[in-house]
C-alpha cells in the first residue's frame, strides 16, 4: 500500500453535521477505500504537532509519501484553535514547507470563501472583522508558495478571492454515496401528492420563504423542512404566516430523517440568488443524490449547472410565478420525475467520495 498524509488544520467533529466536519471523514475514508494508508494530521495544535513530529521523524528515516492532502478550516489557519487565538503560528506551513523541500506534492482543497461576503461581515464586530479578514489573506498568502493543486468546491469560486496561483486549479466538490438502505425507495410518482423535501439552515444565505409560499398556494403540494431547532426557533416568525397542514417541519439529522427524504418526489436547493450562491456546491446536493432524489435548483447557480449537466433535476429562474408553473408542469407530467431518477445511477458513480480522492492522487502523482 502506498502512504499519504492527510492534513486538517482544525478539531474535526463526527457529530456535527455541517460540511466542514462531514467532508473531511468521507475523503480520509475515501483514500483508504481506493488503497492508500494514510497517517493523519487532524485536531487541536497540540495534537496536530505530535502527529506532524512523528512525520517528519519517519520520512526522516526513509518513509516515502506519494503526496499530502490537505482541507482548509472555515476559519483562518491561525485561528483554529478552541480560544481562536494564534498559538501555534508557524505549526502548518512550517509542515508544508518541509513536505515541499522533500519534493511531496501538496493539494489543498479550499473550502470556501463566505467571509467575503456582506453576511458574514453582519455576524461579526467589526474588530472580529478585521482580525479574520488578516488571517484569511495570510493563508492566501502562503498557498502559493507552498502548495502544487490547489482544490476548490467550483473554479468559480477563484474569481473572487484575492490570490493569485500559478499551479492547476480544479474543481473538487463533495461526494456522494449510495443511501444505507438496501434499496432506494422511489416514491410511486402516480401519488396524488407532490412530496417535496428540504434539509439544512433557514436564514438569509438559505432563503425559503418563495417555496413556503407556494407550497400554501398549491393544494397538491406537500413540504417537509428539517432544519435545526434552533435555526426554526429564529426563523418561524418569518416563515409563520405559510404555515398549514401540508407544510411539516422536523429537527433531525443523518439517518434520522431518512424515511422522510425516501417519501419525497423532488428535494430543494431553491434559494434567493446571490454572489455566493454563483459557486457554491453544498453538501446536501450530493447527499439528496445519494437517495435518488432529483433536484429543483436555481438558473445561473453552480448547482443549477452541476444538477442540469447530470439531467438529475431542473434548474429554473427563482420567480414566484415560474415556480408554480413548474410545480403544476411536474404534477401534471409525473414521468418526468422517473426520467431524472433514471440517471442518478450514473451520476452517483461519477461523483462517489472514493472518485473525487481518485482525481486528486491522479493530480498529485503525475507531479
């Protein structure tokens, strides 16, 4: 078996459910799946160091490593630890520097750029702001002089970070699988209902009010949200005057919700357009694939594209009256939805965890 190093320079959580603590778990099983053994650096700087030592000691020693895979945090570098303080300044790309004078190549998935963006800048005071902001264009800085293959949810998304990089950059969204259960329920799409799911956030970035006011203006329709309690707590009193017997909404996560998400025709990413929404490729895009359900998404976006390119769903302007028109088009055309489930098989095969770390040893090795 050939070696690699799998890097991440923060606490990574198995029971959080957002991408940044699903993702990294998938690709290190991924690496292992396609027979790589893989030494992990991962965790608090205190724990990071002692895997990094022991590293450098072995390759010190003769190991040889194919190449290092690296994921960014969705903080700064620097700012990884639990205090958020910069107390092991020089630990990662001291690392990185001494991977690239023993000629392994690094790629390094950066996973997105949100601190940008007007509604980051909303959460945070403005010294927070301004703190974040260096240590984000400190890691900018250091990449290229550090890294081969730089990685990135949609190429996209290069258009709006402040760097410049000279090596290959690609497109490296998340995985899918198949689903847990034996076999894929795929609803009977003769129901008189038209069941719709959605899981994930509720706030400005994920904004549902459209789809909840359609859904209460078409009697066919059915919604099931799962979002977090909390997020709910915050968000009804926007989303309660759509509320009725059709609309449910559930706090679940991971196979807890899996019944619901099998019940439904078409899952949602429909969302308010905006800058950020150009590149962002969301987990739970591959996540609804993974069930075989097909996916009603937004024109212009990155998932629309991903989703259209695939024939795994319909992209559609975000219009209030397109929308009723195409929910009314699918209710009356149910074979539609059995002509996007025909082609998920494909797509999940394309798009496994297992094919995005294949891609990136392909990358690394030809270097």
């Amino acid at each position: 078996m050939n070696n690699i190093i799998f890097h991440v320079p923060y606490f990574v959580d198995k029971n959080r459910k957002s991408g940044s603590h699903i993702r990294p778990f998938k690709m290190l099983d991924g690496f292992r799946n396609i027979g790589y053994n893989v030494d992990v650096v991962m965790g608090y700087g205190k724990e990071r160091k002692k895997s990094i030592d022991n590293i450098k000691e072995q390759i010190k020693q003769g190991k040889k490593y194919d190449f290092c895979y690296s994921e960014s945090s969705t903080m700064p570098t620097l700012l990884t630890e639990s205090h958020h303080l910069p107390t092991y300044p020089k630990l990662d790309f001291s690392f990185m520097g001494f991977l690239k004078k023993n000629n392994i190549p690094i790629g390094l998935f950066y996973r997105d750029c949100y601190w940008l963006f007007n509604e980051n800048r909303k959460e945070l005071s403005t010294f927070k702001r301004k703190v974040s902001e260096y240590y984000y264009r400190y890691d900018l800085k250091k990449y290229p002089e550090l890294i081969d293959v730089f990685y990135l949810p949609t190429t996209l998304m290069m258009n709006y970070l402040p760097m410049e990089f000279k090596g290959p950059i690609a497109s490296l969204p998340p995985g899918t699988q198949y689903s847990n259960s034996a076999a894929v329920k795929i609803p009977d799409s003769n129901d008189k209902e038209l069941r719709l799911f959605y899981v994930g956030g509720l706030d400005e970035v994920y904004d549902m009010e459209m789809v909840f006011s359609v859904v209460k203006k078409l009697p066919f329709l059915k919604l099931t949200v799962c979002t977090r309690k909390e997020e709910w707590e915050k968000s009804k009193d926007k989303y309660s005057p759509y509320l009725n017997d059709r609309i449910r909404i559930i706090h679940k996560s991971g196979s807890e919700f899996k019944e619901d998400i099998e019940n439904a025709h078409i899952s949602l990413i429909y969302f308010k357009p905006g800058e950020y929404r150009k590149f962002a490729m969301p987990v739970k895009l591959f996540e609804y694939m993974s069930y075989k359900k097909p996916i009603l998404s937004v024109d212009m976006t990155a998932v629309g594209e991903f989703v259209s390119e695939n024939k795994i769903g319909w992209e559609i302007p975000y219009d209030e009256n397109k929308l009723i028109s195409f929910f009314e088009h699918i209710n009356l055309n149910r074979s539609k939805i059995d002509e996007k489930v025909e082609h998920m098989d494909q797509a999940i095969r394309e798009n496994t965890w297992e094919a995005r770390c294949r891609q990136v040893a392909e990358d690394l090795t030809r270097r």
